[in-house]
C-alpha cells in the first residue's frame, strides 16, 4: 500500500508491505524494516533497528496527532485507494463536518462568515468560557456553508456553530 | 470511631477519603450529581445517593440535600475534602445542629479565617509575623495614607478574598486611586462583600506552608512544610516538601508560629498556615487553609503518616497518636497537578472523554487518581483529572523520578498539562530551584525552545511511519480520505490487523 503522510508539515510518500509482524517501509525512497505489534487499542509497539518506540494515535477534536516517545507530532495520511473508493461511494452526511461549541460559552469573534473558504485547521469562530478564549477551527479544507450564531450569541455544549462543507 | 461517613465531594480527593474509611473499617456513603453517575468515586463507596443536577450549587453545594442524604443513610459524619463546601461555616454549624460531626475544623475558627483582616487581628493579638500594613478594611483616604506610610509598592487585598480575584499591585501613589476601586468592585462582584484592605508588596516571594494538625483537647503539631511556588494565576501547579530552602532553624520557628496560629483560633483537625517569603528568608502570615489541602500528599510522603486517617481519628475525639518528636521528614516528594488544558492554547479547559489512559507506576510513585479510560471528564467542576506524586531519597533524585513517571504517562482524547511539567522539570532554574511565585509566569513568557532538532526529525520519520502503521492497521471501512478521526474506528484492533493483511494478500497476488 502507498500512503502519503504528512508530519509536522513535512509529506512523506511511504510504502507499506507485510510480511508477518515485520513491515517493510519505503520512506522518501530508503527502506526500513519495521517490526509492529499493537500492544492497546491506538498504541503500537514499533521496533526499528534495535530500538524500541510505544507510539500512540491521539485524536483530539479534529486534531489528529502522533506521539512518539515525549513529541506530539500532527500527522495526516491519504492512502490514494481509499480516496478512489469514497469518491465512488454516494456523498452523504460525510461531505459536511460541523464544529461544534466543547462547551457552554459566548460566541465573541467570527473569524470565517458564511461562504468563505476556509483551509483545515483555520479559526472559524472564537468562543469564551470560564474566561477563556477557545479558537475554534476548521476540520477540513473547504467553504463555510452554514454559521447558525452571530457574535455575542450564548451556546450551549455540542451545539453546532457552523458547517464546513 | 464513627461506623459510617459520608464525603461530601468528587473527583480524586472523594476517593482518597473512601480508601482511608475502608483501610479504617468504616463504611462509605458517597453522593454525586446527574453528571458524576459513572464517576470512580460512586463506585468505590458502599452507598451512594444522587443530589441533583450538574450546576455545583444544585448538588456539591447544596447543604440541605447533603445533610438529608447522611440522615437517611445514618452516617455519624461528613467529610467535605477542599473546595465546595469544605471552608463554610455554615456547613459546619449545620453538621453540627443536624447532629452529624463535621470533619475539620469547629465553624468558629473557620469564620475567623475565612476574613483575611479578622485573622491578620487575630495573628497580630498572637504576635505571629505579618505582611505590614492594615489589618482592618481601609477607606480610600486611609489606603492612601498607610501607602505612603509603608512604602510603595504595595498590594490592595479583598478582605474576603482568595484565588487571586479583588487583589491589586499598585507601584506608585498615582495609581493607587483607580486599583483601590477596581479590587472594590471585584471583591463585591466575587464575595459580595467589597472590603479591602492594604498590605508591603514583597517582590518575588516564596510561597511555603505549614502543615498543622490539632485535637479537639488543645495539642497541636506541624508536619514540616511545602513549597508551592511554582504557581500560574495564583493556582499551585506543582509542590514539593520539604522546601529547598528551609533549614532545621527556620523549619523550627515556622512551625512554632503555626502551632501558636492554630492555638489561638482554637483550631482543631488539619490545617494549613500560609507564608510569604522573601529574599532574606524573612517568612510572614499569608493565611489559614482550614481544609486539608489538594497537595497533602507529599507531606505524607515524607513524614509517613496518613493525614486522612489522622482526621478522622481526631474528629472521633482521640487525642493526637504523636507527639511533635516524633515527627520526622524522610527525603523528599513532588507532585504535579495533572489537569485537563491546553498549555498550548492559554490553558483553556479540555473537557470530554479519556479515551487512552496509561498511567505510571514503579518505586516511589504515588498517584491519586479521579478518573479512568473511558470516563467523560464534565465540564461542570474544576478540571483535575489527578495529582502525580513521586517519593525519592533527595530532591535531585525526586526530579529525576517524576521526569520518569511523566514519560511514562499518556492520555488521549483530550487535552492535558503533561507537556507543561516536562518543561518545568527540565529548567535549570526549577533544578537549582531557584524558584518563586513569578517563575512559571517567566517560563511561559518564552517559547519553549525546540532542542534537539535532529533527534526530532528522526522521530518525526518515525511518526510518519508510526501514521501508516495506524492507518493500515484500522478499519478501512471507517476511514475518511484523510484521517483526522479515529473516534469509533478500531474496536478490534486484532481484526483490523487480520483485515489489513488480508487487504494486502489481495494486492500482492
């Protein structure tokens, strides 16, 4: 299988074969040999050359992150198959993601109004609660179809401010 | 000894007094709020009762129902661990009226040292050193000319203040006018209540406490001292006992002024003295804690004494178990409050659902503990998840062995300050501890730097391939085109692998 993955900003084209526990991996071109073995749901135990990772997969609201040893790394993976495979599948609800408010506050900024385009991760809506300004951002690359609250507006937790489409 | 106690609180500290009840042969009867059903604390108690909705004040606060629930249930006394209702004097005499005994201090002493300028009176009358400055509400008038008196700069205080809130610097006579009626105002908006009274600035202190403990027959102790200097909004973040800087000498007359603190508000149970200290190590009376404290647990690391069964002895009405020589601190402990924030986003709130939990374990780990994998955290009450604890020989070692626990634990699914503590751990000046209560506020005026760039890039190519690993290891079904979530992905991982080897035999043919 071919992924495309980016790190911390950096893409990497690898490819993934098995054989066993052992992967091998084609990284930007240099080959690797991984040995693999899920140790918990969401956490794997890599050995590579010796030396030995417990990697996690974090996924924190639309965040998705890598965390290696200590490092945090945000990472996103398009795996070109499954990219066939969706777009041939019927566009439902899955097109539109929501963001929603992570709690009870008060809308104070619009960053990104009804009908602009946004990139993922950028600020669409800030709220404050418990004193606290939260940005709120895009889960996805794409244009700000619906903003169901104006500036000042009190939401509630889980409410859907604005969908992304 | 009481047969049955009810803990009027949540989270971890509800916990740790039902594990002393239990370690003590006495049953447990715990409430909680339409929220905290599944919480830990419900289920480790032999009974437990609803209060009510979320909202702290329809449940955690509201006395009637509390008090209701022990009379039905037949528990002889409460427990409010901190915060809630566990400096309320109302609470107490209520307790006692209801004819249940409340674990902590008599309702007198709490009064008196829950008025920042009763108690300076009070210390003042006891000879106990104190900040200069008033030790009764000013007028403007007056402020301005006990100012003048003292010496810029000088601090404004809410009489009934706490947590930072109806509390102002003021560093010349020109400004003292507009802060005297902002701390005004905020302290009528906090506390109902818009007293304020003047105290000398002291630039840079040392925050550290005494830890007392007295009978309800007139004997009182200290259990050494903590340092809580590593602050962030006037919240302690992380603590540590003994303190680097106090020696044998100055442990003694700390100590000394505590007990005499304690005596003469006619204190009984556990309970924290206040002290700011300066440069000079000169200590002085901040304030009196009448609760047990969230970081008691290092001043039980090192003196080896369980302060929670030594409560609930002492509100039976045994005299105190030790006498003041038999006190005695053996190496040193740490302890990080683990929250959930974002230190990367001003520390907001990171409520929701823990779905990855691995905690640390090994020689001289302590953690006391409010949550589990799978367990939402609300976003109704302080967001606490745990306080980490660690025990060694020496401070140095200490450091060493909370860097290690805090590698060694991870969650997921929401945001927590782990990554904050690696920071401060780190720091040369927290190593030497050269520390005070403005030290976190000047670490995190600093981005954190980014050391070790190439190790750092080799691990980012091993995330890269850790990201394919995890991508080709799910459930295909469930994945987007980019994979930003994983929330009901993989409930299996065993079938996911099967499925991700059969997926490859395909193409491979």
């Amino acid at each position: 299988m071919i992924y495309e993955v980016s790190v911390a900003g950096k893409t990497h084209k690898l490819e993934l074969q098995r054989h066993g526990s052992s992967w091998r991996c084609t990284l930007d071109g240099s080959e690797i040999t991984v040995d693999a073995v899920p140790t918990r749901e969401n956490v794997l135990s890599l050995i590579i050359g010796g030396k030995s990772y417990e990697v996690k997969e974090e996924v924190v609201g639309a965040e998705s992150n890598v965390v290696v040893g200590n490092q945090r790394f945000p990472a996103t993976v398009r795996d070109p198959r499954s990219l066939r495979s969706r777009r041939s599948s019927a566009a439902g609800a899955e097109g539109v993601k929501k963001i929603n408010a992570p709690m009870p506050g008060k809308v104070v900024r619009v960053l990104a109004p009804a009908g602009s385009e946004v990139d993922a991760g950028q600020g669409v809506i800030v709220i404050e609660a418990m004193k606290m300004q939260n940005e709120l951002k895009s889960p996805k690359k794409g244009v700000v179809k619906k903003l169901t609250v104006a500036e000042g507006a009190a939401v509630d937790a889980g409410q859907t401010l604005a969908e992304v489409e | 000894m009481f047969n049955k106690v009810l803990i009027a609180n949540r989270g971890e500290i509800a916990l740790r007094v039902i594990r002393a009840c239990k370690e003590m042969g006495i049953a447990t009867v715990a409430v909680f709020s339409d929220v905290d059903r599944a919480a830990l604390h419900v289920t480790a108690a032999d009974e437990a009762y609803l209060l009510g909705p979320a909202p702290a004040r329809d449940s955690y606060l509201n006395i009637a129902k509390i008090l209701e629930i022990a009379r039905r249930s037949g528990a002889q006394a409460i427990h409010p661990g901190y915060g809630f209702l566990s400096e309320n004097p109302q609470f107490a005499r209520a307790c006692s009226e209801a004819g249940i005994k409340f674990i902590g201090p008599p309702a007198s002493a709490m009064e008196l040292m829950g008025s920042k300028t009763r108690a300076r009176q009070a210390m003042q009358a006891a000879g106990v050193p104190f900040v200069p400055g008033s030790s009764k509400g000013l007028a403007l008038g007056e402020a301005e000319a006990l100012a003048n008196q003292i010496g810029y700069p000088v601090m404004i205080k809410a009489a009934a203040g706490g947590g930072g809130k109806g509390m102002r610097m003021v560093a010349s006579p020109a400004d003292l006018k507009s802060s005297f009626e902002t701390a005004q105002s905020e302290a009528q908006r906090s506390f109902d209540d818009s007293e304020v009274y003047l105290e000398k600035y002291i630039a840079n202190p040392r925050h550290i406490e005494i830890q007392v403990l007295a009978d309800e027959h007139g004997n009182a102790i200290f259990l050494g001292e903590r340092e809580c200097s590593v602050q962030r909004r006037h919240q302690k973040v992380i603590e540590e006992a003994p303190s680097p800087i106090v020696d044998e000498e100055m442990r003694q007359r700390m100590g000394a002024v505590a007990v005499q603190a304690a005596k003469s508000s006619g204190y009984a149970n556990a309970g924290t003295v206040e002290f700011l200290v300066d440069g000079e190590r000169n200590f002085y009376f901040l304030e009196m804690n009448t609760r047990l404290q969230v970081e008691h647990p290092v001043t039980e690391l090192v003196t080896g004494l369980d302060l929670v069964h030594l409560q609930l002895r002492i509100a039976a009405g045994e005299t105190l178990p030790l006498s003041q020589a038999d006190v005695r601190l053996r190496g040193h402990a740490l302890e990080c409050r683990i929250y959930a924030e974002d230190p990367d986003n001003n520390f907001f709130p990171s409520p929701g659902k823990i779905r990855r939990l691995i905690q640390p374990s090994g020689p001289g780990v302590r953690e006391d503990c409010g949550v589990y994998e799978g367990w939402t955290v609300p976003l109704d009450y302080d967001p606490m998840l745990s306080k980490l604890i660690v025990h060694a020989p020496d401070r140095k070692m200490a450091i060493a062995r909370m860097q290690r626990a805090i590698n060694e634990y991870f969650v997921g699914g929401i945001k927590t300050n782990l990554g904050l503590f690696r920071r401060i751990l780190a720091n040369l000046d927290f190593q030497a501890a050269r520390i005070d209560t403005g030290f976190l506020d000047r670490l995190l005026s600093v981005p954190a730097d980014q050391a070790g760039a190439s190790h750092t890039n080799n691990l980012s190519n091993t995330a890269a391939i850790a990201a394919a690993l995890f991508s080709a290891t799910s459930k295909p079904g469930l994945n987007g085109t980019v994979k930003t979530s994983n929330g009901n992905a993989s409930q299996n991982e065993a079938s996911a692998w099967k499925k991700a080897a059969r997926t490859e035999g395909v193409r491979e043919r």
